[in-house]
C-alpha cells in the first residue's frame, strides 16, 4: 500500500483566549485556555492517523523542556521517533485566540528550525509515494536546501505535498522556484496564493499557471465556502459541511492530511478535496488542533 513521510516541524502551543489583540502599549486580561502539540506535520500527521492511511512523522525531537513533554506525548500516541537530536529544545508558540476565530501567533523558533543532513541519512525515501512539506518548514535556506535535496531523490512516480502556508513571502525564491516543478502538487490558500503569484489575476488564472508548472492539480481552501480545485481543464469548489466550529487551529493542516489520505487510495482529486472538507469540518469543532488529540492540556 501506498505510504507518506510527513516531513516539518513539532512545538508545544500555549492557548490563550483574547478579548481583541493587543495595539501598541495596550495591556489586556487573557484567560488561558491549555497547551497541546502543535505543528503543521504534527497536525497532517494525525488527519493520516485518523483516516487509516499509512504514513510517518520525520519532525526532529531534542533536549529540553518542550523536547521532553512532546516526547512523553509520542509515547502515548506511539508514534514512532524518527530523529534524536540532543542539540537545543524544540520551538514553542503562544497562540492569541480572538472571539471572532481570528487568532495571532507568536512563534519561538528552536531545534525544528535546524535541519541537518545527518537526520535524513536513515530515511529510506524509495518506501514513500507522498511526501508533505509546509513553507513554515521551508523558511530557515540550509534547511530548506537540504530537505529539498533529499526529496530531489525520490523515486519516479512519487509526489510532494507542499503547503504553501502563511510564510510563503519569507522562503527565498530560489527555493519557492525548486517547489514550481513537475510532481508538486500545491495547497494554499486566497491569501497565501496571493503572496505567492503577486498580482491582479483571477484565482482560476493563477491556478492554470501554477498547474503549467506543476502539472499537478492545484488546491486553494475558501475558508466556509469550501474548496476550489484546478485539475488542468477546469477549476470547481466542493462545499464545506455546514458545522459550528469552536477552533480554527489545524483546520488548514487537517485539510491537507485528508487529502493525501485519499490520494493514497487511489481516489481522484475532486473526492480527495471532498475528504479533505470533510476531516477538516471535524477538527474545527473540538479544542485540540489535530484528530490525533480530542482535547488540550489545561495544566
């Protein structure tokens, strides 16, 4: 059966509900909702998990307070560790949650952003047919490089996932043009789409162009609204279930997670963003961020 690395990084996430964010010399009460693991790979991860499709997490796990606490929560999990780095700990982020479902991220980087080649020496990459990678992932140049030139390797016939995400402005664009290439099949977002093909264009135009690239279909999430898709003859938008959702926190991750899980089944790409919908309709309604969790820590 067809198989997928889950390549990025894990962090701790400190939960706090906001009346508004703070502007300039503004003090404010927040009440403090939990912590739970965090991490667009982590998150994906778990879609896979949850939908029976075959998959590993490679995300570096190192020495330290967060290292520690996310290693005990693998264990319970059991979820296989790829990469023992004893180097520095793992980021964290502390996450403002408003009441609109708008949220703000302070992100403290750690060992996820320090990539070494000698992590990915052990990974036989000929066993995968889907790799996912997120631009969070892709900010730090060397680790980038490195990640990509791993996956440069793989076998013919596989593809990668790669997530656009929010910091697509901040990857150098030489590495945003090693992502424009055959078998990369790209999911973004209106906004981050935006920031990656700058300009007054249709979303359907900008489509077609990454597809002439890719030659990959190309998927952009439309929030409520659903999904859009372009397949190379024509874009549709597959509706969102109609739900009631208490956190937005890993919905886009969870998207991309059924995706690839539907994928690896062989189904086409417009019942893969159908499963996609579908698995992301049910994280926004719990208060942890993947389907792995149901529930975060509040200690």
């Amino acid at each position: 059966m067809k198989k997928t690395l889950v390549i990025g990084s894990v962090f701790e996430e400190y939960l706090i509900d906001v009346p508004h964010i703070p502007t300039h010399g503004e003090k404010l009460t927040g009440v403090y909702r939990g912590r739970s693991i965090g991490g667009s790979a982590f998150n994906v991860y778990g879609a896979l998990r949850y939908a029976n499709a075959p998959a590993d997490l490679l995300v570096p796990l190192g020495h330290g307070m967060h290292s520690q606490r996310i290693r005990n929560e693998f264990v319970k999990l059991k979820i296989p560790q790829l990469i023992q780095a004893n180097q520095m700990d793992n980021g964290w982020n502390l996450v403002l949650n408003e009441p609109n479902g708008n949220r703000s991220i302070i992100r403290f980087t750690g060992l996820d952003k320090q990539w070494q080649d000698t992590w990915l020496e052990a990974i036989d990459i000929s066993s995968y047919h889907y790799f996912y990678i997120s631009g969070i992932d892709l900010i730090n140049y060397k680790s980038a490089s490195l990640i990509l030139d791993v996956l440069a390797q793989r076998r013919v016939g596989s593809y990668i996932i790669f997530d656009a995400s929010s910091q697509i402005s901040h990857i150098k664009p030489t590495i945003i043009k090693r992502l424009l290439q055959p078998g990369i099949l790209i999911t973004t977002n209106q906004a981050e789409m935006q920031r990656l093909l700058p300009s007054n264009d249709s979303m359907q135009s900008k489509a077609a162009r990454l597809f002439q690239l890719t030659r990959q279909p190309v998927i952009v999430t439309l929030g409520k609204r659903g999904t859009y898709y372009y397949d190379g003859q024509k874009g549709q938008i597959a509706a969102a279930p109609a739900v009631h959702a208490v956190n937005i926190n890993g919905a886009g991750d969870t998207h991309r997670g059924g995706l690839i899980a539907s994928l690896v089944n062989g189904e086409s790409i417009g019942q893969a963003v159908i499963m996609a919908n579908q698995l992301a309709s049910l994280v926004v309604q719990q208060t942890a961020s993947s389907l792995l969790i149901d529930r975060i820590n509040n200690v």
